[in-house]
C-alpha cells in the first residue's frame, strides 16, 4: 500500500503527480514534479472589517467540475492537463484528452455515465495520494473523467483570469457528493456522507448573520438547497427567494443584502441528467454554465452597489472529473467522526474571486475551502462562523487587496458562435425561462448502446435526489415561477 503523503500534516496542495499507469514498464510509473508550497497570506495586514470597503458578499456555487478538468490549462497555476495517463478498469492505460474537439464528448459529455462522486468513490480517486482512481468506477470506453477543458473552451473563466482572481488551492470540504458539501457551504460542517435528505439541526452561517442582524438572503432557482433545514429559513427566518429577487435586490433602486448565496438552475423541471441546467453538473452544456456566470457578473457589476461588493464562485465538489493535487485533511466535529467522515477535504474544484478588492490577473495558491468563505463573512460582519474549521481555515480576506481603489468593472465578451445562452448582457437582467431547452448543446441525446443502462441508473437516481429536494422546498410554500 502506498504512503498517504498527507499522513503527518496537510499534503503540499502543489506537488504534481503524474499517473501513467502503474503496474505497466518504468515508463508508465507514476512521476512526481516538486514545486514551492503554497502561498499561506499572513493576517497581520488586514483592515478593520468595517472600513474594509465591502459591505455585500454573493456566493455563487455551481456543480462537479476539478480545477485541472476545467482550469489546468491556466498559465502559472500548479494545473495540469495534456499528457496524464490513467488506468481504466481493465487495467488499460488511457491519455487526457480535450473534450470539446471530441465528437463523441463535446461540451456535455451526453451519452456517458455522470462519474461517480460518492464518498466511497472520492477515496477511491485519491487512493492515498496516487490520484488515479478516476476511471475506475467507469464502464470500459467512458472516458468522461478524464476529459479536459481548454482556454477558448471556458470564456468566462478565461476573462476573469485575465482580470480577477483565480483560485488553484481550493478544496471542498468534504471528499464526498453534492449534499454533504453543500452542508459546509452554509454550515461549516456536515451531519450526512451521502445525500440523503433528512432535516438538519446544524447551526448556520445565516444564524450568526441573523443574530447579528445582518441584512442576508438565499437565492434558488428551482432547487432550494436550504429546504434541508425544514421551515427555519424558507417561514420562520425568510430568507429565501427565487433568483428573480436577486435580480431586483441589485438592480438600481433595489436593496442588496450584506450576504446573498445564489444557487443557479439545475435542470429540475426536465431533468439535469437531459442537459438543460446551468449548473456544470454532468452532461450540463458548460457554455451555458459560463454565460450564466457571466450573467450574474453583469447584474453585479452593474449594480449602485458595485464599488463594495465581492463576488466569489466556487463548486460543490470535483464531480468525479480528475485532479492531480491530493487533498489535505481538516479537523472535524465529534458528530462527523461519528459518521465516519475522516476529514479529508475534497479534490480541488475552481475558486474565482471578483470585485474592486479582488488582485487583478491573479493566481491565488493559498490554500482555501468553504470554511475560508464564512470566516471572511464572520470576520466582516463580527460574529465566529459555525464549524470546528473555524479556528484552522484561512480567511479569505487574507488573500484580497483592501488598498486597491480601482473600482473599475471590465465587460466580457463571453459568446459562443454569438450566441449567450438564454442571459440578458444588460439591464433589466429578466431571468430566463427555467427548463426551455439550452441554447447551446439542448437536452441530450439517448444512446441505445451497451453503457445506456448505467447512464441511466446514475441519471435517475441523481435526479430523484432533486425531485425531492423541490418537493420539500414545495411543502414549506416555496414557489418555482
């Protein structure tokens, strides 16, 4: 058995680990590359929270998509792409590969199974620091997750590096699915492995902010995530609205909350295993994802609010796509051990950060998860965010700059053949219709193929994961117009 690198401490998130085939000649050894460790900002040097120039924080977090799989092309990032090999589950070696000038995978990946992002199966990607479980769990020939996207593939991605500030060191913080992660998002901690729906009892981040009186809202677009938390913040604390409030709350004349979360479409009312979500989950078409973004960027840097507000997108998790960084470890409540949650926090997902304190053309490789993101807010607003990561990750402000003073907002051009999904550029911002098929990939294609079946049984169970997810936001008075 291997050595587990992050045994005696956190792994060097920016160690480089090649996997090319292990079993096989010296030359399909798997091959480490040293570099520096990541940058780790000192806090000596912030400001005092309330005159630190921002009073609005939005959270966007999209769906299951690694940094490598997406933004390892990027220039003086530790990412990776070309020339990795992995082991399918024959033993076969198989090359990287760049999905959009694939025809068989293109933008969506349609026709292969969703890659398995369980807890069990996130262990098994990471395999003690080897990296090279990616393909494993799937059917011979599928090699989804180790496709990547290029440069002109990801604009909005490509414009922000260009212009604002690109994570390569954040990890999610658990190596498991979509629920358990999204539990760290608002909670700091998770009290499930697996996304299971039961109502949680979890202290919050909207508690500290409520308590405080802090002006915060939560945003969906046809799947409340909050309604994990029964009624408390959906009648008792309602803090909840579809995504066309945040449209308005933003727009002149509106009032922005000091903390909104944004949670974008995920395909519900025709089902985002048919490819019509927003959201970069599997088989989503990411030119929608990236004019999404792109869309919510233009309502905040068009808003009166502008010049004190940051914007941070994350991912929920890796999505079962490939990575080459091994997560470290994080220490975790006496409830998450209990549940068999060894604290490892999950495979590196992108982490953009924009707004007139963001460092402009920057790559950030100070190591950071959710955590990072509700101290920021804790540290800003004056209370201690929830979670025992509390006191061990880093705050986000740690990686901002509070003396910049240019306010300026850059307009991008993120188009496909012309085309910018179903988003408005400008005011008024009207939401899209919710469901239509996508301008860009449109619903999937069934393929009646011998790997049909697994795609299917992944599919449905994913999608009745959500379906009941809405029926709950549905049972406590939430609407989806």
């Amino acid at each position: 058995m291997s050595t587990d690198p992050t045994s005696s401490g956190p792994a060097d998130p920016a160690r480089r680990r090649v996997i090319t085939g292990l079993a096989a000649s010296a030359a399909g050894a798997a091959g480490l590359i040293s570099r520096s460790g990541p940058a780790r900002a000192s806090s000596a040097a912030l400001p005092n929270p309330a005159d630190c120039g921002i009073d609005h924080i939005v959270v966007v977090m999209m769906e299951n998509r690694s940094f490598d799989h997406m933004l390892g092309w990027l220039p003086g990032a530790n990412g990776m792409q070309q020339g990795l090999t992995y082991l399918d589950s024959s033993g076969s070696p198989q090359s990287t590969f760049a999905l959009a000038q694939n025809s068989a995978y293109g933008f969506q990946g349609c026709g292969h199974a969703d890659p398995d992002h369980s807890y069990q199966a996130g262990h098994n990607d990471y395999d003690n620091g080897l990296m090279n479980g990616f393909l494993q769990p799937q059917p011979l020939g599928d090699l989804f997750p180790i496709g990547y996207y290029q440069r002109g593939d990801v604009q909005f991605y490509s414009a922000c590096a260009d212009n604002w500030t690109i994570g390569d060191s954040y990890h999610t913080g658990i190596l498991s699915c979509t629920l358990p992660n999204r539990m760290y998002m608002h909670a700091g901690q998770t009290d499930r492995l697996s996304n299971t729906l039961t109502i949680s009892t979890l202290p919050t981040i909207w508690d500290g902010l409520i308590a405080n009186n802090i002006s915060c809202k939560y945003y969906y677009s046809d799947t409340p995530v909050i309604a994990l938390w029964g009624l408390k913040y959906i009648l008792k604390e309602p803090i909840t609205h579809p995504l066309k409030q945040f449209v308005a709350d933003f727009a002149p004349g509106g009032t922005p909350p000091a903390v909104s979360y944004v949670d974008p479409y995920m395909g519900l009312f025709i089902g985002e295993s048919l490819g019509t979500s927003w959201d970069d989950h599997a088989f989503a078409d990411i030119r929608d994802g990236q004019c999404f973004l792109n869309y919510i960027y233009n309502i905040v840097r068009s808003s009166p609010a502008w010049d004190r507000t940051l914007l941070i997108v994350n991912y929920d998790e890796w999505g079962g796509f490939f990575d080459h960084v091994p997560p470290p470890t994080g220490p975790v409540s006496p409830a998450e051990a209990a549940l068999g949650n060894d604290g490892r926090l999950g495979i590196r997902t992108p982490l953009v950060v924009i707004g007139p304190k963001a460092k402009r053309a920057h790559v950030e490789n100070t190591q950071l998860d959710p955590n990072s993101i509700l101290n920021f807010i804790g540290w800003r607003f004056g209370f201690t965010p929830p979670g025992v990561r509390a006191t061990t990750s880093i705050n986000l402000a740690n990686i901002l700059d509070f003396s910049s003073t240019d306010n300026s907002a850059p307009q991008f051009n993120v188009s496909y053949n012309g085309a910018t999904g179903p988003f408005p550029l400008t005011a008024p911002f009207t939401p899209p219709q919710r469901g239509a098929a996508g301008t860009f990939g449109g619903a999937c294609p069934i393929f009646n193929n011998d790997e049909q079946p697994e795609v299917n049984r992944r599919n449905q169970t994913h999608y009745i994961e959500l379906q009941e997810l809405q029926k709950m936001g549905q049972q406590y008075g939430l609407s989806y117009d």
